[in-house]
C-alpha cells in the first residue's frame, strides 16, 4: 500500500504536471499557500495569485475560459460556496464554461479555525446549480487521475480536496467522473459515501459488522452531480436499509443527493451521517470532530446495529448464496 497522502498535495502534482503538458491550462490561486510561480517553471507566466479575492478569481476565471483557455481555480472550500457564489452561479455555471474550481479544507479539515472555515454546505450548493459537475475523491491517487480526466470534461467542475494526508482506497477499478464505485459487496444494508475520512469510515463500519454477520456493501459516490442513478438504484434495491456518510451538514449533500433519488426509484429507510444543523461548537482537530458527530466506523456500525434490520442483513454473502439456492 502507498504511503498517505493528502488529496491538496496530489491535486498540485497533477496540476504541475497538466500546465507543462497542456498550454491552455491556467492556474488561479487565491492565497491559499499551496503554489508560488516557481513550482510551474516555463508555464510560470500562466500562475496568477490574486489574493483573498474569491469572487474576483472566479469572474476571472470565467473571462479566460470563454476565450479559450482552462483555469483552474484554488481555494478554500469554506469560501468558494458562500463568498464567491453568486460570480460561480452567473459567470461559471451559467455560462457552462469548463473552469475547474478546486477546493481544499473541505469538511472539517480547516480544524480548529472554526465554522468561519469549515466547509458543510459546499456540496449542497454547487450540485444544485445546473451545468456543475461536483466531485469529492476519495484519496490522492483518485485526485490525480480526476484531474486528468477533467482536461476533456465539458463544462464546469467542483473538486473538493482534504488538508491531511490519508490511506489509499483499496479498489480493483479506477474511479471514473460520473461512476459510482462499488468497495464492497453486501446484503441488506448499503453504506453510500463520498471523501476520504467518510470512505474510510464507510468501510471500518463494513468489516466491523461482517465480523458479527452483517454483510454491509459500501459504495464510493465521489461524484455528487450528475449523481450515477442507475448504479445507486442498482445497488439499493437489495438493501433493506440505506446509510450516508459525508462530511457535511446532513441537509443537501449527499444524503440529499441519495434520498431524492431513491425517493423516486427505490424508496428504502434512509440514515443520514453528518454533521446535524447546527454550527460547530468546540474547537478540535477533523479525526476529533468526526468522532464527535458519528463519523467514523465504530459509530456507523453502533447506528446499523441499532436499525430494524432484516434477518437477510445478518448473513454473510455465502449464507444467502446457499439460502437462494436451496429455495431454486
């Protein structure tokens, strides 16, 4: 296994790297600390800083894709949702225009610079504006490979980075922008998350209840819009209970995203993993105020248990193999 890396880290590689290939890629940072004009050696003159300006780069950025060229956007997550929304919904979205607004600090990680930091409405507001593709990856190898795949995607994008460095997601495919990814097969329960902490989560919870019988599958929905309906109505249809995990107010993220679609094709009994309506109260580090609201495999799993759950959500995946065929 790699060794831990945080998602920001990875996206400024891949970033680094598609500016010395790529001569129409732009890079807009906002302060964040993340780059200085050095780090892109001949394509330094398409490095701009324009400081804490959000709404400034992001008008910018819209001004220099409709004439042709890529930008992609670096900045807080905390600030790209609220203080620069109305220049990302008129200039970016509505224009359609492939800017690639790139985050970093999402959820908790800002950590102990409080709710002025913490990102927990982002994802509810860029995966309702139209045109918007919104992307969390689960880890830095996804990062990269979204980075490059979002050289050919139409339209604008919202990529939505950690701070910290964390473990590589073991999966036997690669991620894909608009594919839903499958970790772990189940029974009757269905874990749905998006980001690393979340994933992370999303799986200890898996194996903690497969070592008591309950077979939890686990989905990776790194992309929030377009939400991969077909393969999450897929999924659910067995599942007698549906879990969201994300690193976000529970209102309008991803638990929003999956319980407007099931509601529509597979209505199912829903628990939402998050951060409840109300603003962080207490100081702490992201590891800290993930466990203070639930949002990590012990309390997933202690939430799965304490669920109604079928006698099918208490066999392992050979149990139910035999038991259906047997009844063939």
């Amino acid at each position: 296994m790699s060794e831990p890396q945080a998602t920001r880290q990875a996206y400024r590689e891949a970033l680094v790297e598609a500016m010395a290939l790529h001569d129409r890629v732009v890079c807009i940072d906002t302060d964040t600390g993340l780059f200085t004009d050095a780090d892109f050696g001949p394509a330094a003159r398409r490095y701009m800083n324009v400081g804490i300006a959000e709404q400034h780069a992001m008008s910018m950025a819209a001004g220099l894709a409709l004439d042709g060229w890529m930008p992609f956007v670096t900045t807080f997550a905390a600030f790209a949702g609220t203080r620069a929304s109305e220049a990302v919904k008129i200039d970016i979205a509505y224009n359609a225009v492939p800017v690639r607004i790139t985050v970093t600090h999402g959820g908790f990680s800002a950590e102990q610079l409080g709710p002025t930091h913490h990102a927990l409405a982002d994802l509810a507001i860029m995966r309702t504006l139209p045109n918007m593709t919104v992307v969390v990856p689960a880890d830095a190898q996804a990062t990269r490979s979204f980075v490059q795949q979002s050289l050919t995607l139409p339209g604008p994008m919202y990529l939505r980075l950690g701070r910290k460095p964390t473990e590589s997601v073991p999966t036997a495919e690669p991620p894909r922008i608009g594919q839903i990814q499958r970790l772990r097969e189940g029974g009757e329960v269905l874990i749905a998350a998006c980001g690393p902490h979340p994933v992370t989560a999303a799986l200890a919870a898996a194996d903690e209840l497969a070592a008591e019988g309950i077979a939890a599958g686990v989905l990776n929905v790194h992309t929030l819009a377009p939400l991969d309906i077909p393969a999450l109505v897929t999924a659910a249809r067995p599942a007698g209970l549906v879990v969201t995990v994300e690193e976000h107010w529970i209102s309008g993220g991803l638990g929003g995203a999956v319980a407007e679609a099931l509601g529509r094709h597979a209505p199912r009994p829903l628990i939402t993993v998050g951060v409840p309506g109300a603003f962080v109260d207490v100081a702490g580090g992201q590891s800290h105020l993930a466990r203070r609201y639930g949002i990590d495999g012990p309390a997933i799993a202690a939430r799965i248990r304490q669920a109604p759950l079928g006698e099918a959500a208490r066999k392992c995946p050979a149990q139910r193999r035999n038991d259906a065929a047997l009844m063939s």
